[in-house]
C-alpha cells in the first residue's frame, strides 16, 4: 500500500483534508482530480490582458472564523477588498442586498434609521409560514421588492419559480437596515494576493503529497491507498442508485473590451428580461494595470458540468437516501460542498473540512 489516504477532488475541500492529513498525522496522501487543475470552482488563471480571472465566476473570500483566517494566511498573503454588488432595474443600479440606499433610490424614500428602514420592511412583509424561496423573501421584504429583484432573477438561475425551491436556497440572502452597501459584513474580507490557485497549490505543496490531475479517484488502483475521502456529488459515488440530483450549470461567456473599465461595479446582477444573470469584471475584484479589461457574462444551463445544488423538496428527499448509505460505510469519508448537497463559500468549506478532519483524526 503505497498511500494511506487517497482524496477524489483537489479542490478547497480536498486540499485542506489532504494537507492537514500530511502535516498533523504524517500520513501519506494521494489527490486525484478530474479537471486539469486544482483549486476546484475557484480556479483563477492570468488572461491574455493581463488580468487575473476566474474561470468558474467571481469566488470572494470572507470569514468571521479566525481559526480559518489564520490558517489560509499560512498559505498565501492577503490584499483588503471589500465586494459591492448592484442590481439595474429599468436602467438604474441598486445596492443588494436591499438596504436603506436602496430603498430611498428605489422609491424616493428619505429614510435615517435602522428603526425606519425596519418599520418599513416590517409594513411591507407577507405574514407566511416560509415554507419556500418565494415566502422566505416575501415574508422579509415584501411582494414588490421581491418581484423587483429576486423573483425573475431566481428563475433565471434555477429554472425554478422560487415557489419551488426549499426555503434554504433563498435563505441565504440578507437585507440591511443600515446604510451599509458591502455584500458582506465579515471582518475579515481579503482576497488572496496571488489568487487561489496559488494558494491551493502552496498548500498542496508538501512531499507528503502526490497530486494526479485528469484522474477519476475510481481509476486509481485500490490497492494503492487504505481510506477514501470522497469530496464530489454524493449521487455520483453511489452510482446514482436512487436518482440524478438536481443541479444548475453555468455558461460563461469572456470578453475583453479595449478600456481601463467597462462598468463601474464589480459585479452587476440583472434580475429583468435579460437572457443573462450577472456580469463580473474582474479587474475590480484581483486589479490589474492593463488598458484594457476582461468581462464575464453568466448565463444559467441547465445542462454541463454540475455546479450549484438544486435543493428542490423532492431531491432533498432524494439526498436523504445518499446520506443514510454514506453513514454505513467505513474508511470512506465524505467533506465538503458536494457530499452535503449544500452551497458553501469558500470560507464555509475550509470551516467545515477543518471540522471533519477533527473526525478522521
């Protein structure tokens, strides 16, 4: 046996498992990964103008978690960036998530306080029992700011009217009552210096450690490695025995535009009639001194490679049948965004991994 553990993906959650699995038990690892590089749905490369983009959309890290903070600092330096997100209706931006700024743009409101601009949330809100996407964000903001910013834009994302989602996959978006037009809050929001391929290639640098790219984990010889972590869609491991889980694709279109910049935001969601959902420069988010700049359009496909789960009632029932056989197995361990059918940040899926490694350990 030539490895103790072998790890089926090298993205975030895959390359902190195989790295603490090195470095704190001294064990000897192999990653295997299906796409060319590492560093998963983050992967970042330098264009052809000079700009770094990432090729699976705009990853941003933010954490409250200073144990991972501290950690990730371990394997790369930092540049403070703070990410803005608008939404433009009927020609005109606004700030999201929805704060006080939105709202006196949107509806000429001269709104000062947090106690105001929770009255008003308040005034507006459905009384319901959230019991899906389109009740959990009625029932926090009401029917027209929902149908202004959530309702088109989710079912251009999911394919799905958000009455059909679980409550969860809208859960996640936040209001404001303040003034604060940050997308996030965190304290500590930084992006890597490098990017995140070099971080994740900085942590996966360790003579411990034999990386394989364009290798499924079920090519490897099994009588090369004792214990399995698996880090893909958990459907996928059990040859979908009880179905196909449900994701959303993405298709992204890069343009480079001969300009210093071509919008004034980092990323412009739109939640109109648009075929498109969100246009991100990338100079905003990693720099660059080029003159000109690179754009990525993003459109939902609902076919492709399996990016975002699609939390539907009927396949997080479907979910729970994968979950129960997963618990039954030995020396096969299950981490990160995939096995959990889950969305998480980067920051989650480090926090989470650490976790899990507390376990195998």
């Amino acid at each position: 046996m030539k490895y103790d553990y072998l790890i089926a993906g090298a993205g975030f959650a895959g390359s902190v498992t195989a790295e603490r699995i090195a470095n704190i038990l001294g064990a000897k690892v192999l990653v295997a990964e299906k796409r060319g590089h590492v560093a998963g749905n983050a992967y970042d490369f330098t264009d052809e103008n000079g700009i770094l983009v990432q090729q699976y959309g705009p990853h941003i890290f933010h954490t409250n978690d200073k144990k991972v903070f501290e950690y990730l600092s371990g394997f790369t330096e930092w540049k403070k960036y703070e990410h803005r997100v608008v939404s433009r209706i009927g020609g005109k931006d606004y700030p999201v998530p929805v704060n006080m700024i939105t709202l006196n743009l949107l509806y000429g409101l001269e709104l000062k306080t947090e106690d105001e601009v929770k009255n008003y949330f308040d005034s507006a809100a459905e009384k319901n029992g959230g019991e899906n996407s389109e009740k959990i964000i009625t029932g926090r903001i009401g029917r027209d700011l929902y149908e202004k910013f959530f309702e088109k834009f989710t079912e251009k994302i999911w394919f799905e009217h958000p009455s059909n989602l679980a409550p969860n996959v809208c859960g996640r978006i936040n209001v404001r009552y303040n003034d604060d037009c940050r997308y996030f809050t965190d304290k500590y929001q930084y992006m890597p210096a490098n990017g995140f391929t070099k971080l994740v290639e900085s942590m996966l640098d360790n003579p411990m450690i034999d990386v394989k790219l364009n290798t499924d984990f079920r090519d490897v010889d099994r009588a090369l490695y004792g214990k399995l972590v698996y880090t893909g869609p958990i459907d996928a491991y059990f040859g979908y025995e009880y179905g196909i889980l449900p994701y959303r694709g993405i298709k992204m279109v890069f343009e480079k535009h001969d300009k210093d910049l071509f919008q004034k935001h980092a990323v412009i969601n739109f939640p109109g009639d648009e075929p498109f959902y969100r246009i991100t420069e990338f100079k905003h988010i990693t720099g660059g001194n080029s003159g000109s700049t690179t754009i990525c359009t993003e459109y939902s496909d609902k076919e492709g490679e399996r990016f975002y789960p699609k939390r539907t009632p009927e396949a997080l029932k479907i979910f729970s049948l994968y979950k129960n056989e997963a618990a039954k197995l030995n020396n096969v361990y299950f981490t990160g965004m995939h096995p959990a059918f889950q969305y998480y940040d980067v920051g989650q899926v480090v926090a989470m991994c650490l976790k899990d490694f507390s376990k195998l350990a």
